[in-house]
C-alpha cells in the first residue's frame, strides 16, 4: 500500500510536471532561454550559431503542424544573400484561411531571431532584441493553428534572419513577394520586435495604427475581452531605428511595429533571459493572436491609404518644421577691399518646404536672427572698437537641388533672402575717439537700413524624414549704411541650423 501511494503521487506530480510544460507561459520562457543560452554565441546572422537557432525554430514549428510557406520546401527555409555573402536564412510558414477568396490574402506577422553575436569577448545574448518576439510569434502561430477553422484570410508567419545587419531579411521575403505579384496581397505586416519587458514598459506600443482603417476599434483590448496596457502612435517616425516593418512599408503595405520599448539593455551583453518578464510575454502573446485572428476576419479594406513619412518613396507635398541654430556675422567693405571679424550669434524659426518632385524642393525659413558685427575703429582701421548688434526678422527664399532619395540625401540650394531690421545698435569700447566713434555708431546721421536684402546659398543633408542639418551663407547687396568718411557697409553671415520636421 506504501509503495502504491508513493507510485501514484509521482505519477501524479510527473503528471502536473508535463501539463506546466505544455502552458503557454512555460513553452515561451523555454524558447527565450533556448534562443538566449551563451551556447548560442548571440546568433550572429550567418554564423553556425544563427543556423542552429533557426533549427530550434523550425522543430517548433514542424512539432506544431506548421506548413511551410513554399511548398517544395519541408524546413521552411528561404536561403537569401547579403551582398555576395550567402548563409543567411528566413523561416517562413504559412497558416492557410478558409474564406474562398480572402485565403488568398495575407496577414504577416515576424519577427527576427538574429542578434549580434560576440563582440570584444562578450555574448549579446539578446533575450528582449529579439528572442523574445520569435518565442511571441512561436505562440502566437500556435494559437491560429487552434483557430484555423475560424481563418478567413491566410496567415504568414517568419522569422527573420539579418535584422541587426539592416532589415535584409524582410527585404528578402518583400522582395520576392513583390516579384511574384504577392505583396499587394498582404493586407497588413507586423513586426514583432523586443516585447519582454511590457511591466517595465509599461504598454504594449502599436506603431503604425495610422496605416489602417478603423485602428481603433481593430486594436482595443477590451474589444478582446482582454486587460492589457496598449498605447498606439499613428506612424513610425523615429529616423534612428527601424524594425521588420520597414521593407514592406516601403511597398505601400499598411505596418504595425509591435514592441514594449527599449526599457531592456537594448544591444547591451546584459539583455539576459532571467530578466525577461514572462507574465507580460504571455500577455503579449494572448493579444497579438487575438490581433492577428480579428485582422485576419475583417470583412472590407483594412489600408488607410496613408503611411509614415518615414516609409513613404515621395516627399510630402508640404513641409512644416522648426529651426534651431548659430550663426556668425560680419561687415565687408568692398571699396576698400576688407572684411571685418566674426561674432557668434543665434536665430529660431520655422521652416517651410514645397516639394515639386524628389529631387526639387522651394524652402523658406521665417527666422528671428540675433547677429553681432564688429565696425572698425575711425582711429585704427584694423582694430574693431564698435560692435554693431542686429535683431531681425529674415526670410532666405531657395531652391533646392536633392541628390539622391529625398529622405536620406544631400541637398544643394540656391536664392535670395530678405532681412527686416527691427533692432539695430552700435556699442563701443573707444575711449580715444569717443566723439567719432559715437558719430559713427550713429551712421553720420543715417541709421542702419532696416530693409535688407541678398543672395544666399547653401547645403546640407537629411536625417530620415523628420531632421535635417543645413549650412546657409548670405551676401546683402543693398548697403548697411553709407558712413560719409568710410567706405560702404555690406553684412555677411553665414548660419548652421538643425530643423525638425512635425510634418
């Protein structure tokens, strides 16, 4: 009897062992320690490391009854080459709806299992960026798999390989898609990129609502039945990051980029599997399936028709932005053949952009510009006793010459400026010619003109699609004032400014 009563109670206890194996919450936090082991090396795309993740993938996928998504090929893979290098490899699958005919539409959904490898002798293991999101998808292609009686439109499901070395993954599998005249069959993409850490992060963030109709209604929660922090930006704007998304963007596609922020050690060696939050994972999962199912049901258009600036080929018809910069001031004297010195001043303002084509553009500045000049001394000519200090309101007018894309180019400009002179004063430090120096300060009776205007030039480059730094030179053609015992007066300055683009 005592030797029955301990059989069954281990019986009993291997039982609750296997059934916490099989939770949804156990099989994720196995995925994440399987992808994020130092045995893995951080999965640096292309190594043997990566090759032995994207096995570990591809056993969890067969196990669960995944099809593959070309139908020739058992493991899922779709070989892709960076440059000349090959040995990089997507995982693709395929869960097939049941309309008869929106299964020939597509919803994406991905994410990247690659990572940065061993650098100066540490692992980046890279548990948040991205095992965490392969171990989401993982689940979430599980729950559909449950579901696929209730699929209208067809799923397809990737794991990205080549993300950290510029999105080549996506790149591959949209560029094939386009090839084969599939990807105007992909009604929406998601990229499922850093969600371990949703406590910390506080919400699970929905970048790129603004691409679909309805966002609202298709992405609330509680329309799941579910308690999640979800907060949503209308479009990815952000010029130094990009994820999965990007690719298919690019190619009209409506994108969500899915992720709980970069609370983790982002690219850091400490981004650690014991640091994931496993509760928020499992959360995060339960609603991207819930997502993925409601997305895959929509009856009508699921495109706004609108994308981010950031992924859009065209500029916008219209720029709006604001500037901030420096610039450095100072008098020529053509007749005698002389230039003064320079003194730093500052100018803020607004920015404004008419685009007539990628390449061609209309800018106007509305700028307050704060300059300082040094006047030379009546007395020594080569020594600057006055500073002449100018408020103004100024509005260089150019065209401008893009090379390249318009979003990530340089850019040529040439036109003319006009300068309103609302404050302008002579200080001066002469003590020996006090009389001239005042007579002087006060333009031998002619004030300082308070209508200027020249020609102006300049260059610069963008910084994706929200920033851009610019360099401006300017020459006044009319004259400062003409002093009766000095030459004439010309300002020159030249400027560098950041802008920010709010749209």
């Amino acid at each position: 009897m005592k030797h029955t009563l301990i059989i069954a109670t281990a019986l009993l206890l291997m039982g609750t062992a296997v059934g916490q194996e099989t939770t949804q919450h156990s099989r994720l936090k196995n995925h994440v320690y399987t992808l994020a082991a130092d045995s893995l090396n951080g999965r640096r795309a292309g190594s043997l490391d990566a090759h032995r993740a994207a096995t570990y993938i591809t056993r969890q996928w067969r196990e669960m009854g995944l099809e593959p998504f070309f139908a020739d090929n058992k493991d899922y893979s779709m070989p892709f080459t960076v440059g000349d290098d090959s040995g990089y490899c997507n995982l693709i699958a395929i869960i097939e709806g049941n309309d008869p005919e929106l299964k020939n539409e597509f919803i994406v959904i991905g994410g990247h299992y690659d990572h940065l490898g061993v650098r100066n002798g540490k692992i980046y293991n890279g548990a948040d960026d991205n095992a965490s999101g392969t171990a989401c998808v993982t689940e979430v292609a599980r729950q559909l798999l449950a579901h696929q009686s209730e699929l209208k439109r067809s799923v397809i499901v990737c794991a990205f390989d080549a993300e950290e070395m510029g999105l080549h993954g996506s790149k591959a599998l949209a560029n094939y898609m386009e090839k084969y005249n599939l990807i105007g069959r992909v009604k929406l993409m998601m990229s499922v990129d850093m969600v371990g850490w949703l406590e910390k992060g506080r919400s699970l963030q929905l970048n790129g609502t603004g691409t679909l109709r309805n966002s609202n209604q298709l992405t609330d929660p509680k329309n799941f039945g579910m308690d999640i922090p979800v907060s949503t930006k209308r479009f990815e704007t952000s010029p130094f990051g990009a994820t999965d998304t990007e690719p298919f963007a690019k190619k009209g596609v409506p994108t969500l980029a899915v992720t709980t922020g970069l609370k983790s050690p982002y690219h850091k060696p400490e981004d650690d599997a014991d640091l994931i939050d496993y509760k928020g994972l499992d959360l995060v999962t339960d609603y991207m399936a819930a997502l993925t199912l409601r997305v895959a049901n929509h009856q009508g258009t699921l495109a706004s028709g609108k994308l981010s600036p950031k992924h859009s080929s065209n500029p916008s018809p219209f720029n709006l932005g604001l500037s901030l910069g420096f610039n450095s001031a100072w008098l020529r004297f053509p007749e005698a053949a002389f230039s003064g010195k320079s003194l730093i001043g500052g100018e803020a303002g607004l920015a404004l952009q008419c685009n007539f084509s990628k390449h061609f553009s209309l800018h106007a500045d509305v700028l307050y510009d704060y300059t300082r000049s040094p006047y030379p001394d009546p007395s020594d000519f080569f020594r600057s006793s006055l500073k002449l200090h100018q408020q103004s309101v100024t509005v260089p007018l150019m065209v401008r010459y893009y090379a390249g894309d318009y979003y990530a180019s340089f850019y040529l400009a040439f036109g003319g400026y006009y300068s309103y002179g609302f404050d302008n004063a002579f200080r001066t430090t002469s003590t020996t010619h006090p009389a001239t120096a005042a007579n002087i300060a006060s333009g031998n009776g002619q004030p300082c003109t308070a209508h200027q205007y020249g020609i102006s030039w300049g260059f610069g480059f963008n910084i994706g699609k929200q920033w851009e730094f610019g360099f401006t030179a300017s020459y006044q053609l009319n004259p400062l004032f003409e002093p009766t015992n000095m030459p004439r007066t010309f300002n020159t300055y030249s400027s560098c400014k950041l802008t920010y683009y709010l749209f």
